[in-house]
C-alpha cells in the first residue's frame, strides 16, 4: 500500500459533532467516558485515555475552566475541555489559560446584550470552519509525500525507501515545529499583557 493510502486512513477529522454534546450536566466518569468515545480514532494505543480525572482536575486547579458546580460539569465545559484536549500536545498550561480565560470571560455566562455569541456558537463557527480546513491540511501532507519522494534520485532499494520516509516525517516534523512557534508568537504578542511582553522580549 502507498504511503498516500495510509495518509487517506490516518488524516480522520476526529471531532465531535455540535449536536452531539450533551445538553445535560455530566458527572466526572460520564466526562471521561464521552470523550473516550468520541476521540477514539485519536488514541495511538487503544488503552491510552484521552482526559482522565486527573488531567481534568488539574485543568481545573490551573484555571483552565471553571471549577464544576456540585461535582457536575456543564455543557460548556465540555467545550472548553474540547479545546484543551486539541492544545495540550503543543501548548503549556499558562499558554492554554491565556487563550482560553477570554473566552471563558466573554462569553460563558448567558449574556444580556441581543446578538452576542455564546459558547455553542462559537463551537458551530469553528467546528465549520475546521471540517473545511482538514481537507486542506491533507492536501499539504500530501504535496510534502510528493516533495519527499523526489529526495535521493541517485539511491535504489530499501536505502532510498528508509531516507525517504525519515525525509517525510523531517518535513512533516517542520511543518509542526515552525506552526508551534508562530502559534507562541501569537500567544506572547497577542494574549500578553504589554509590561509582560516586554520583559519577555527581553529575556529573548
């Protein structure tokens, strides 16, 4: 099989659906079990959890999300712990709460003003936006399969295969490693607040 064909396998928009989350409170093992379930093709090893208790707890403790009321969490929650799961691989934990504490002051309580977006909203906007951004993104996996491919012309055999696939993930691993750091670019210029920037800037 080519190496196309298993991209075509693997590059799965894994996301929950807007209709899918629940509009109930959920207690912490239901949580963990929702999001179990629908991050699944997520898992690289079947047994590895995507949130445990104490991830979520700790989320909690960080100011990630609001504390839950009653030991239950609510809708929006579920949100917020969406976004962290997506964050957590590349970002910190003070990265993720200066994205995330915007919002969660904006727009999670129910709000007054007619016309002001809210929670579910804003999950709708992004999820629509995404779905039509993967296919993008597969799309640049692929050109760089291709580019990766035309690495050592002059090589046969199993040498040339190993160098070209070590040459996809290179590429691929750029591609991250230059996306991470315009996304930490963005957090320090753009959700710092100015006397910290500075002092930042000049420690760089």
């Amino acid at each position: 099989m080519d190496i196309k064909d298993y991209i075509a396998q693997w590059c799965k928009l894994d996301y929950i659906l807007p209709e899918d989350i629940p509009n109930i409170e959920l207690y912490m093992d239901q949580v963990t079990t929702f999001m179990d379930q629908h991050f699944s093709n997520s898992k690289r090893y079947k047994d590895d959890k995507t949130l445990t208790k104490t991830m979520i707890n700790n989320y909690t403790k960080n100011k990630l999300m609001p504390p839950p009321i009653k030991k239950k969490y609510s809708k929006n929650q579920i949100y917020l712990l969406i976004y962290i799961y997506y964050f957590k691989n590349i970002l910190s934990i003070s990265d993720i709460q200066k994205i995330l504490n915007p919002l969660t002051e904006r727009f999670y309580e129910p709000s007054s003003v007619s016309g002001k977006i809210d929670f579910s909203g804003i999950y709708q906007s992004l999820y629509e936006v995404e779905h039509e951004h993967h296919y993008k993104i597969k799309e640049s996996i692929e050109e760089t399969i291709d580019l990766a491919k035309s690495a050592f012309p002059d090589l046969e055999g199993e040498d040339k295969e190993l160098l070209q696939k070590f040459t996809i993930i290179a590429l691929l691993s750029y591609d991250i490693f230059l996306r991470k750091q315009i996304i930490e670019r963005m957090i320090d210029n753009l959700y710092t607040p100015s006397h910290t920037k500075k002092d930042s800037d000049e420690k760089r």
